[in-house]
C-alpha cells in the first residue's frame, strides 16, 4: 500500500512496522515549557505523538497550537479534534490551519460530555459527530472541497484516524461500529486504554472475521497504572473503562512504594502479549502526566528502536 | 406536549413589587397536563400570592383565569375586557403563552410563571421526559423512533459514543443511552442491517440554528 500523506505514522504502518505513538495533554495555561519538555523526553521512543484537545472538557491550551509547537520541534503530532466545541466551519478552518504548518495526522473524536469538565453550563455543539468529521476531512484531502462543495487550494494531506472503544455497550455492535468509522474514512484507529486483554482479543476477532484490519490499522491503545487508587478509579469512575478485577488486585498486592513499578510491568506484559494478537498493527502509549516512563516501556516491551523512514 | 416547571415563588414576586392588582392566567393545554400552569396551579398561585402581599400589608387584587390556550389569539380575545383592571399579568402557560399575551396587549407587563422545559411525554405521573427538539428535518425513520437529537447528550446521529455503559449514558447512571435504545429497536423490528448505514450530515438550518422558524400553509390560510 502506497501512502497517500506525507504523514510519517501512516508511512511506518504501511511499511509493515509496529508503530508507537504516545499522547500529551496540553497545559491549563499559556506555559508552553512543560509541554515541550514532556516532548523531548519522548521524541526518540514514539512515531508520532498526539495532542488531546480539551480532554474530560476541563479547558486548557489548544490542541492545534500546542501541535505547531511539536512540529516546529521536528516532532510528528497527531491533532487530537472533538466535534463538541466547534461546529463545521471552526472544524474545518482549524483543519487547514493545521495544514498549513504541515500536520499530517488527525484524530477525529465526539469528545467527553462538557459535564465531566470545568465548565459544566457551557452549551456544546455537536454540529457534526466523529464519523462526519472522518467523512469531512477525507473529502477535504481526497476530493479538495470543503463539505460545503467548495474547492481548497492546497487541500489538507492528512492521515485520518478515528478512537475506538471495544469496551463500550452495546458489546455487539462494537466491531459493527468500527466497519462504520472506517466506511466513514478512519485509515487509522487508536484503541481505548486495553486492560481486560481477554475481552480485547474477542473483539480483536470480530475485527479479524470481517477482514477489518486489512482496511485500517489498529493501534492498541495502552495506560500504565501509577497506583492501585487509580486502577480503582478508572474501574469505578471512567466511563466506559473495563479493569478487570484481577489488575486491581495485583496492583493493590504490592506494597505502596512499589505499585508505580509494578503499573509500568503490567504495561509492558500487555504489549507484549497485545504483540501476539493477529491484527495489531502497533501500540498507542498513553501514560498521564507519566510521559518520562514512556520509553522505559517502549524499550522493555521490545519496540526500540523507531524505524527511520525516507 | 410542551413541559414546564413552576417558577419558585422567590423569583416572581420582586417583579410585581408595586402592583395593585395581578392576574394569574393559567393555560388549558399542556401546562395543565404537566400539572404547572393548569387552573389548579394558577388558583395555587393566587391564593400563595394572596397571602404574601396580605403578610406584608399590601392590598393587591389577585385575579385568577384560565383560556383554554394562550397561544391562539381567539382565546386571548377574551381578556380584552377585563385585563386593564389588572397592572400586571403572571403567565403560567410556556415561553409561547407569555410571549403571545405580551404581543396581544403590547401595554400590559406579562411575567412567566412557569420554566418552559421541553417537548416530552409522561413516563408515570410526576415524571415528563424529553422526546423532540422540534429540529425541523425527522430523522425518526432511520432510527427505529428513537430520536438521537433529543435523547443523546451529544446528539450523535452516528452513536453510540464510548462512553455508553450497560444501556446508560456517560453523564449519569440515570440517562437512556439513545443509541442503547436505538440499537434495541433495530434489533427488535429485525433492522441491525441498518445501523451500519451512516447517517449523513444534518442540515441544521432547519434548526433553531437557521434562525426563527415559521411554517406557512397556503393550502389552509383564509
């Protein structure tokens, strides 16, 4: 399969390597220093890193400035995009601001509920859902028109990724609903944080049963645990979460002290068993506010080095 | 039908501060069925009302009526008699009566005294639930009649999102999951088949986003 951006993530997967990207979440501020930092520290060990926008609604720095400043640092962003804040024409003026810097992945989101977040009265959007904005970015790079059928000059060149959660209800419809991103244009797809690797593989089969995996390239999305309070947590507060009683149990089976290593273990066991997993087409580290384990974990899992691509 | 909530009396009285006499004008339609606005509720009024303005020694003439809706001028005609004996009018009907008496007598100071919630139905007595948001373009054949618009947080027309857990929404354990529903409905009329159809972009100007909406039959206008 030939590329059809210049994105560096999309040439590595279509070269048959198992990618890594890794994500950052952007400050509450307009201090851009610890952003950076946490991109260095990073740089050698991931693909392409992506930048959340305004992640659990609580508002902090945009995802598209906070990108520029990955790429002006030769790092590859993926510019994370929620369709709750912005309506068709924010999100597709955004796109090509992007394109301008030459970001060459995006990922399409619905975005948390703006409950969850800091400013709960807010109104949101929703003009377009996920799947739209999958449809409309694809028309923008492959037809050169905005959705409303005007043509771009120097149309966006971007990758076009979509999140996918196998842990969600309805179970059923969860292999369905990414035969619908990837109709919809999703090239790429980054998994929800996977800890019940059972339940994963089953999904991983209903992908394989429908040949999913040969349309798009899914990457296994994974999140050190820092403590057994947050195993917890992401069990009983995260929707949408599945952590199997079994991690919280190990987790709490160590002493205090320990617990932050034994998160960093698990991680990397379940790389590597994700590894065996027909179908995996790389891994998506995304370690809160932990960014300086990620290549401990990307070492210990076997993927280090990165592959230079032309 | 439209449902509404009373207004907490705290809210409404500093805006008759002054008055000398009030009328309290209950609607016949929804309002009465959602048990906010109804004869009973503005005869509830009145005589709460009463008793404030009596404890603070202020002698106001409470009136109480009902048309049988405030959003037809035929029936608001029928104050046109009595509604200069009153200084101040306290609409318990929705958004549309309030404004509807306030434009058929553009002299008289007209209150809400009711909040104007939704488009719903009753689930049980005492409990309305929203089913439209009046988006002006039906998406309902497409979705086994469950209205994405209305009943998902996000109003995702491709749902669900991941944050769906055991058939509820991601904002509380006590919100439907639409497209739960949606995907149950399917099942059930033997349509899953279609829930892989993506449902295009939406053309909101048919919306509130398109700005104030008007419906004109020509074939029924006098």
């Amino acid at each position: 399969m030939n590329a059809k951006t210049p994105s560096r993530l999309e040439k590595i997967l279509r070269a048959g390597h198992l990618a890594v990207t890794s994500e950052c979440g952007p400050p509450r501020g307009s201090d851009i220093r610890h952003l950076v930092q946490k991109a260095e520290t990073i740089r050698r060990h991931v693909d392409a890193v992506n930048i959340t926008d305004n992640q659990t609604s609580v508002c902090r720095l945009c995802s598209l400035a906070a990108c520029i400043r990955l790429k002006l640092m030769g790092l590859e962003p993926v510019l994370q995009m929620v369709v709750r804040d912005r309506n068709r024409i924010a999100l597709q003026s955004d796109i090509l601001g992007a394109a301008s810097f030459d970001i060459h992945n995006i990922l399409c989101l619905s975005g948390d509920h703006q409950r969850f977040g800091d400013h709960a009265q807010g109104q949101n959007v929703f003009d377009l859902d996920s799947m739209q904005l999958l449809q409309t970015v694809r028309r923008m790079r492959d037809e050169g028109r905005f959705l409303g059928g005007d043509p771009i000059e120097r149309p966006p060149a971007m990758f076009v990724g979509a999140a996918e959660n196998p842990f969600a209800d309805p179970f059923e419809i969860r292999v369905p609903r990414l035969a619908k991103k990837i109709a919809a244009g999703a090239e790429f797809i980054q998994t929800q944080c996977i800890y019940n690797v059972e339940r994963f593989e089953r999904w991983m089969q209903g992908v394989r049963d429908r040949g999913l995996h040969e349309q798009a390239f899914i990457l296994a999305g994974v999140t050190p645990l820092k403590s057994a309070g947050m195993a917890r947590y992401m069990k009983n507060k995260v929707p949408g979460m599945d952590v199997p009683d079994e991690v919280v149990k190990r987790m709490a089976g160590v002493p205090k002290d320990r617990q932050a290593e034994e998160g960093i273990t698990l991680c990397v066991e379940t790389i590597q068993r994700l590894k065996e997993v027909p179908g995996i087409a790389g891994f998506h580290i995304m370690a809160i506010e932990w960014e300086e384990r990620v290549p401990e974990i990307v070492e210990r899992a076997g993927l280090a080095p990165r592959p230079a691509v032309p | 039908m439209i449902v509404a909530e009373r207004k907490p009396i705290e809210e409404i009285l500093p805006w008759l501060e002054g008055a000398r006499s009030v009328l309290v004008l209950g609607c016949n339609e929804c309002v009465t069925v959602c048990e906010a606005g109804g004869k009973k509720e503005a005869g509830m009024l009145a005589a709460t009302l009463r008793l404030l303005f009596a404890k603070e020694g202020r002698e106001v003439n409470v009136g109480e009526r009902t048309l049988e809706r405030q959003c037809d001028p035929e029936y608001l005609d029928e104050l046109r008699d009595t509604i200069d004996g009153y200084d101040a009018v306290v609409s318990l009907a929705c958004g549309v009566g309030v404004q509807f008496t306030a434009e058929r007598y553009p002299s008289k100071p007209v209150y809400p005294g009711v909040n104007t919630c939704f488009m719903g139905a009753a689930l049980e007595r005492g409990v309305w639930a929203e089913r439209c948001q009046g988006c002006g373009q039906c998406l309902l054949a497409l979705t086994g009649a469950v209205c994405p618009v209305a009943r998902c947080a996000k109003r995702l027309l491709n749902g669900p999102c991941g944050g769906s857990t055991a058939g509820k929404c991601e904002i509380g354990p006590d919100v439907d999951c639409a497209w739960q529903l949606i995907i149950d409905r399917l099942k059930a009329l033997g349509r899953m088949a279609d829930y892989e159809r993506l449902i295009p972009v939406k053309d909101w100007s048919k919306d509130r986003a398109g700005g104030p909406r008007k419906v004109v039959r020509e074939d029924v206008r006098p």
